[in-house]
C-alpha cells in the first residue's frame, strides 16, 4: 500500500509524521475525504476546491497547485489499484517547536494522503438507517473542514453506543447536520436543509443534491430547522461522501421520517447514482 507524504508516494510502513507536527499536537490543519467509484475521485474538483478554501481561512498556504495534487492522488489510486474506497488527505500547518503562534513561512505545511477500500453502503442505502439526537457543542466555523473533530467524534460515539450510525446536532433547538454528514427533511414535498453558513460543512453530496433537484424541479428551502420538524418530518435523509443519500427511519429509539425510506429520498438515491455513473463510469 503506497500513501503521499509530501510530495511523495511512499509504502505505508515507511510513512512516519514528526511528533511536533501541528496537525498532531493541536488539530492545526484541514482535510477532505474524496470517493472513488470505477477507480475515479468523484466530485474531486469540488472537493479540492474546499480544501484550498479551508486551508485559506486558517492562514495556511498549500505548497501544491490544485493540478500537482489531483495528479498525486491520481497516481495514489492507480498505484494501489483503488477501484471503489475513498482518498484521504490533510494538510497540516507543518513541523515546528510548540508554540500557539504559526511558525515562521519557511516551515512547509505537511501533506499525508492514502487511499482506503470501502463499499458502497448498500444494505444501508435499501433499509435506511437509526440516529440520535445531541447538541450541537461545536464551535463556530463549521464550515472549515479542519481536524478539530472531537465535537463530531463525541456526537458520534454517543450514536455508537445508542446502536445507531449517525448523531444528528442541534443547536438552541435548530438542527443543524450529522456529526459526519448533512441533514435534510423532506415535508409536504418540500426538501428543508440547513443553509450553507458557519453552522455547517458545505457538504459538497448537499450541493449534488441541490442541484439534482433544480433539475428535477424539487423544491428546496434552505432554512434551519427545528428538533420538533424533524420529528415531523414525511422523510428523513443524510448526505455526504461515505453515506451518499441515506435515510433516517429511527430517531432516538422512535420511528421517524415514515419509518421507512419516503419516496423522494428513493428517487435522489437513484438520480445520485446516476450522477456517480455519469462521473465514474459503471
Ligand atoms: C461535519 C460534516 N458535515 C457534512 C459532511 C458531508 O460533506 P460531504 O458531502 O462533502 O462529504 C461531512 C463529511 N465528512 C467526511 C465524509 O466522510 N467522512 C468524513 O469525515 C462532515 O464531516
């Protein structure tokens, strides 16, 4: 298995990071994971297009151009014969003694990409999946991908230990995203999400979605939310790069979202795919 360290495709047992790396001391830097289908990155433009803005918006200047790293991880999934997974990558603020302020410029960010294989979550997809609710302990820029994720890692491991796959946040009694994923209702033929600000990711199958449904003439209000909508809600559904469209048909140990998938999340499940296939191949 080969990973990219720097600008470098090394065997994964050679891969080591420098215990003053920023990225292991404090979270200090951004990352994205980006879906393979068919041996292809799927939306990987997108997906590199909000790993520069998310390494701007913390001061960090990414030592590739987007071509450069396209073409690494390009090279990253043809070397390791990735045909359905996922690619991971981070950049980090670099090596340097530890001190809050950012080091000088002559200390180079640090990239550390690998590639994973991981099925489609068929079973999943068909039959839909249980959640919990939590609230939302985040800070405020949650529209930065960064890896300060321990908010999203204790939302998620209090689903975990409920027996469900997702935490779905809330914040002053506004729903705001899973703690992986983001979060629409579907009401009355209406598809309610929360808007794309510093509460949430911008997640990049949120925007595939938005733009299915223009085409399709599905109409969306990008309005927050609240717990009692949800509970309410005609159907329930997540987006993201792992979960694609997955229904939510438990909620906190209740059915919800009609108890089983509603018939407009089944047809953004097939239109999704067919995007997949339009990018991907079969
Ligand atoms: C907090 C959060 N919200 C929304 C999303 C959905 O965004 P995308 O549609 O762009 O994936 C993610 C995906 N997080 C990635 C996806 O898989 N694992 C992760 O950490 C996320 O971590």
């Amino acid at each position: 298995q080969y990973v990219a360290v720097n600008g470098n495709l090394i065997d994964r047992k050679n891969a080591y990071i420098d215990i003053e790396d920023r990225g292991y001391q404090f979270g200090d830097g951004v990352y994205e994971v980006i879906r393979v289908y068919n041996g292809k990155m799927f939306t990987g433009n997108e997906h590199l297009e909000r790993l520069w803005k998310s390494a701007s918006s913390i001061g960090i200047t990414i030592p590739h151009s987007r071509e450069e790293l396209k073409d690494l991880l390009e090279q990253l999934i043809q070397k390791n014969k990735l045909s359905l997974g996922t690619v991971y990558l981070q950049y980090t603020r670099g090596i340097a003694p530890r001190k809050h302020p950012f080091p000088s410029d002559d200390v180079k960010p640090t990239l550390v990409a690998y590639t994973k294989e991981v099925g489609r979550p068929e079973e999943k997809l068909h039959s839909g999946i249980k959640a919990i609710q939590t609230e939302d302990i985040r800070w405020l820029r949650c529209d930065i991908k960064s890896l300060n994720l321990l908010g999203n890692l204790l939302a998620n491991q209090k689903a975990a230990e409920a027996g469900c796959d997702e935490a779905i946040l809330n914040r002053d009694g506004r729903v705001t995203e899973g703690s992986h994923s983001n979060i629409s209702i579907v009401k009355g033929g209406k598809i309610y999400t929360h808007p794309a600000n510093n509460y949430i990711l911008n997640g990049i199958s949120r925007r595939v979605m938005l733009e299915i449904c223009a085409r399709e003439g599905i109409q969306v209000i990008e309005e927050p939310f609240t717990v009692k909508e949800l509970q309410d809600a005609d159907e329930i559904f997540l987006t993201g790069t792992t979960v694609e469209v997955m229904p939510v048909i438990e909620l906190d140990g209740k059915s919800a979202g009609g108890g089983k998938p509603g018939p407009v999340t089944r047809k953004l499940q097939n239109w999704f795919k067919a995007e997949i296939e339009n990018q991907c191949g079969r």
